[in-house]
C-alpha cells in the first residue's frame, strides 16, 4: 500500500463513517428517550434511497401506499380514543395529518410529472414519504409497550426489521438501484481527487449534527427530549408527554435513516436489505458510545468507517467479521468498568 491509495481508502473511511455517526446519533437518541434499541433505523436508510430511485424512474413509489396503510391505521386506532373521550379538535388534527396527509401526496405524486422534476424536489418528496413513517410506527408498534423491559422491546425491535425487510422486497424487488450524484465535480487536492458526492456526503451530514445540536439546545421540544433521555419519571413529572417525546424521536431518526439513504445512493448501489447491515455498523459506533455519549459515538463512528475501509485493502473477504469484532472487546471493557444496575422501571 503506497500514500496515495491509504488517501483514498481514508477518503472512503472518513465519508462512510459520516454516515455511521447521523445512524448512530439517531440510535443513541432513540435508546435514550425510549429504550427502544431500534434495529430499523437501517431499514429507513433503504426505504429512502430506493423511494427516491422509484421517483428518478418516474414511478409512483410503493412506499407511498405503506405510509397511506400506516395512517389509516394509526387514526383509527387515535380517532376512536379521540371519539371516547370527546375530543372532536383532536379527532381533526388526528385525520388530517396521519390519513389527509398521505392522500394528498398520493394524489400530487399521481398527477406530477415525477421522472422530470428537479433532484431537490425528488429528494423533498423522497423525505416527505418515508419519513412520517417513524411517528406511525411508534405509535403502533412502541407506544402501546412503551412500559415493557428493555428485552421485549429489542424482540419487537427485531419483529419489525423482518417486516420491514419482507415490505422492501415487495415493494423494489431484488434489484440493486442507485441515483445520479448529487455533483459530478471533482477536486484535487494535493495528490487526492475528491468527487463532489462525497463533499456533499460529510457536508451534508455535518450540517445535519449542527441543526441538531442546536435543536437540542435552543428549541423547547429539543429541551424537552434531553430532559426524557436524562431521566424519563421526572421529565413526565414536569408535563412532558412520553407519548409525544417518543413520535419525535421516531421522526428524528426516520430523517437521519432516510436522509442518509439519500445521500449515499449515489455512490453504492443499495438493495432492499442493504439497510440492515448499514445500520448494525451504526449500532457498533453506538454501543462504542455506551448508546449514550453522542460525541463517542461519532468518533466510533470514524473509527468504524476507517477500519472498513483499510480491511476491504487488505482482507476484502473478513471486512464485515473485522468491524463487527470490534463490539467484543468494547463490550467486554464497559462490562468490565461500568457498574451494573437493574433497569429502571
């Protein structure tokens, strides 16, 4: 291995380990607010890159009729506790986002001229298909066991990925898809070409912690959400709904899955499944934050994109063994230096 090819291969380090630190800042978001280790968060990574080639294709994505299916069953299952209970405001804010919603942008993709439109609004409709799915899903799936042991929450967890999985295999099939770049500028610097996917890869994903962070620290909900993960009994003392801590979090992470999605489409070709595997990469930079420490988990993520990259040089073959035995002495240092406690009820 000569300078200019260890360039490259940390070039593909640092890019691929952008993208694990947004799955992994939505994996520690997600475990701190709900303790719910969510296993899907690859699936959304697959589910926006492949909505947004069904676009490109000038085809109305089946994931349209998925977030349709989740949001008549999500204002059932909310209008007829709405009805109960009297509240007819609440029973029109119930129908118009989880069932108008959807039926809107069914009909707009209809009637839009989809293969013809600019790449920004492909990517708008894209993010605006997939991404309410995260609230939805909560609401069904996690909501109703929002008390359950962190066990039978990962069991859910891993219920969902298998459908998830299945759905993507009706809805794009077996075929790999990928999307035009985003630029097809090219750069040199110094004895490095950078192409300008990959400037709008770590761009893209360094604005996206940013407008995060500050979310987190000027915006009242962002406030709310830290208060949940720091400690869930005292922040429902404070009149912080849990309900509502949870629909946000899951929206929060379905943008960083499917957003993320997006931006690397462009440069691997991405199955039904692919999600999976993207998002357990995410997960070890996760757990290398002890899926608390969002600073951590972003250097692991760094870490896990480089080791990656430098193991497909070496021994193409064993990259993914390599990266996932990095969980095991990680592991096995926090077992051995953390106190252990009973969770939490």
């Amino acid at each position: 291995m000569d300078f200019q090819i260890a360039l490259l291969l940390g070039q593909d380090g640092v890019t691929n380990g952008a993208i694990y630190a947004l799955l992994a800042l939505a994996l520690v978001l997600v475990f701190a607010v709900t303790r719910v280790i969510f296993i899907p968060q690859g699936e959304f990574v697959a589910y926006g890159a492949l909505t947004l080639a069904m676009l490109q294709a000038g085809g109305v994505p089946a994931t349209t009729w998925l977030l349709l299916a989740l949001g008549a069953a999500v204002s059932v299952v909310d209008g007829a506790a709405a009805l109960r209970a009297g509240q007819m405001r609440r029973l029109g804010g119930v129908l118009g986002w989880n069932l108008a919603y959807p039926l809107a942008l069914a009909a707009a993709l209809t009637a839009l001229p989809l293969a013809m439109l600019p790449m920004a609004l492909q990517v708008l409709l894209a993010l605006a298909i997939v991404v309410p799915m995260g609230p939805m899903l909560y609401r069904l799936v996690y909501q109703p066991l929002a008390a359950a042991p962190v066990l039978i929450l990962l069991i859910v967890s891993v219920a969902v990925h298998v459908a998830m999985v299945g759905l993507g295999l009706l809805f794009f099939g077996a075929e790999g898809q990928r999307t035009p770049p985003f630029s097809d500028a090219r750069f040199e610097v110094g004895p490095m070409l950078v192409s300008g996917q990959t400037i709008w890869v770590i761009a893209a994903s360094l604005a996206l912690i940013v407008a995060l962070y500050l979310f987190f620290e000027r915006t009242l909900y962002g406030k709310a959400l830290r208060a949940t993960a720091m400690n869930r009994v005292g922040a429902r003392l404070m009149g912080i709904s849990p309900a509502l801590a949870g629909k946000l979090t899951f929206f929060l992470a379905a943008l960083i899955g499917a957003l993320s999605g997006v931006l690397i489409a462009p440069i691997t070709t991405i199955y039904y499944d692919t999600g999976f595997l993207i998002g357990l990469k995410g997960f070890v930079a996760a757990i290398i934050g002890g899926l608390a420490s969002y600073p951590v988990a972003a250097v692991g993520a760094l870490l896990v994109g480089l080791l990656e990259a430098f193991s497909s040089f070496w021994a193409s073959a064993y990259k993914e063994v390599i990266v996932f035995t990095l969980i095991i002495p990680v592991l096995l240092w926090r077992s051995l230096t953390s106190r252990h406690v009973e969770e939490d009820q």
